[in-house]
C-alpha cells in the first residue's frame, strides 16, 4: 500500500487552534500524518514552557476527534540546518509531502527535493504560541484559543502555576 503521508511540525507551545485548524485540513488531503514536535529538548522556559512528553499528550488528545493516522514524534533540534531533514527523516515515517508557513522550513525541504504546501493562517493575532503564554502569565482569557483536551493537559500539569513560576526572578 502507498500511502500519501505528510508531514508538519512546530513547537506546540502550547498546541493551539490555529495548529489543529490546520491538520484538519491537511487530514482532507492525505491518508496520514506525521507529526513532529519541534524544538523537543527544550521546556521550562517563557517561550518553551512544555515537555516533549507534555506536548505529545496535548496533540494525541486533541487528534482523537479526527478519523485519521497520526504519529506524534518528538525531534530535538541540531545544530546545522543543511542536516535537519535528514536527521528529521531519520525520526519518522516516510512522507511525501510537507506542509509548512514557517519560511526556514519550507526552504529546507525544498532545497532536498520534498513537495511543500501551505494553507492560511488562521486568527494569527490570537491563536499563537505567543499570545497564549501572554494570557495566561496576565490572568486573561485562553481558554478558547487551544482545544480543550489541551486545557485539560494544561490543568493536569499545573501549567499555570508552571509558567509564573518561571516568570520569577530571585534578584532585586
Ligand atoms: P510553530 O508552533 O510556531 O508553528 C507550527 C506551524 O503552524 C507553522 O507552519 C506555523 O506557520 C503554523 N501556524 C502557527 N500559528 C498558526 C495559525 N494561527 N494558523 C495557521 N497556522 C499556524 O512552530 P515553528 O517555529 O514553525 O516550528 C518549526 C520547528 O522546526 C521548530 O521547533 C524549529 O526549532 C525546528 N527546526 C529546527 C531546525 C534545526 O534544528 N536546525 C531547522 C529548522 C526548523
């Protein structure tokens, strides 16, 4: 069998509805997905707030409403963009196809000879990583930016409480 896979990645910090927005029109397009949760090393930080593991959780329970494959892959960064799609292929399943609006990564693919396609951004203003993590530091609303198994992640790991920790500061 020769399945039309494709691939896409980001750093999901959080995973928000703009991402999701996006995979349900890609699951329209193929037969399966391939998800890689870029930047895998990093978490505890303001703009990398998230484990690996954690982000993992947040996209395979969300991805439960869809009808389709997906493999969720966690792919730590190197040092050397010229190598990054082979080290990303030497993580995943065969695909055929990229979808990507991240400019360095559409670039990359191309140059290696993969098909890359792009689909709108949605509501960019409010679904991102960015404004999330701002809303939730600031006690305003996020909730409906993200879906809602990822609310539920989020309250299972007490990331509230996580990323204004790490807001603190010990000097005067
Ligand atoms: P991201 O989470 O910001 O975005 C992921 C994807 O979703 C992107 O295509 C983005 O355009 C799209 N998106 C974001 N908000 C959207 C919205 N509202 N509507 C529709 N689409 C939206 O992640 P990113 O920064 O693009 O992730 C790229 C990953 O690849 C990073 O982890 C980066 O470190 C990694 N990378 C690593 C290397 C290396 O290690 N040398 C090289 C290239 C890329």
């Amino acid at each position: 069998m020769n399945l039309n896979r494709a691939f896409y990645t980001g750093r999901f910090q959080p995973y928000h509805n703009g991402h999701h927005g996006i995979i349900k029109k890609i699951a329209k397009e193929v037969d399966e997905i391939v998800i890689g949760i870029g930047s895998a090393q990093f978490s505890h930080t303001l703009e990398d707030p998230f484990t690996a593991g954690e982000r993992v959780m947040m996209i395979t329970r969300s991805l439960k409403e869809l009808d389709i494959t997906c493999y969720v892959i966690p792919i730590e960064d190197i040092n050397r963009n010229s190598l990054w799609v082979s080290h990303v292929k030497s993580m995943t399943p065969p695909f055929k196809v990229v979808y990507s609006n991240n400019p360095l990564v559409q670039r990359l693919f191309k140059e290696e000879g993969t098909n890359v396609r792009t689909l709108p951004l949605l509501n960019r203003e409010e679904y991102a990583g960015e404004e999330i993590r701002r809303r939730i530091l600031r006690d305003e609303k996020w909730e409906d930016l993200v879906p809602k198994a990822v609310v539920e992640v989020m309250k299972e790991i007490d990331a509230v409480e996580r990323l204004k920790t790490i807001e603190k500061t010990d000097k005067l």
